[in-house]
C-alpha cells in the first residue's frame, strides 16, 4: 500500500528482556526512514513530509481463525486498492 503497512507481529513475553511492541514498531519505523532518507539523498531529491504517522494501530490476535482473517484482509488490501483507484467496482 502507498500509504500504510500492515504487519503481525508474535512477541513472547515468557522471554526475559522480550521486545515490546512498541519497541519493534519504533524500530522498524526508525530502520526504514534512515534507509529512505539515505536513497533520497543518493538520488538527489528531497523528502517531503513525515515518512511516518505518529503511533499506531494495534489488535491482538486471539484465535487460529482471527488469525486466518487478518492475513486474508492483508492479503487483499492491495487489490482493494487498486480496484478503488482504477474506479472498478468493489466486489
């Protein structure tokens, strides 16, 4: 997608000195932005606003089916997309 990610992440807290969330989300944004802001650099251009919105949007995940649901929603999220953008409908 042009504009967001989506991602699922596993963390398991039995783990002593386990990542939170928000310090896989932190990094994550943090690891891309240097990356992008060093390709811009490379190809002479500038960067335009933020590369990245404040926070996030979270949901755990608590089933095998749920699960199945949200990797099927990421799945087609792009084609969703694309329909929108090329003005097809939405089946």
């Amino acid at each position: 997608m042009p504009d967001h990610i989506h991602f699922i992440v596993w963390l398991h807290p039995q783990i002593e000195s386990h990542p939170t969330l928000s310090n896989v989300v932190d990094a994550y944004k943090s690891l891309t932005a240097k990356a992008i802001l060093k390709h811009l650099r490379e190809m002479q251009k500038t960067p335009g606003e933020k590369l990245w919105q404040r926070g996030y949007i979270e949901h755990i995940i608590r089933n095998d089916f749920e699960l199945e649901q949200r990797r099927l929603y990421i799945l087609n999220n792009p084609i969703k997309d694309a329909l929108k953008h090329n003005n097809l409908p939405n089946s």
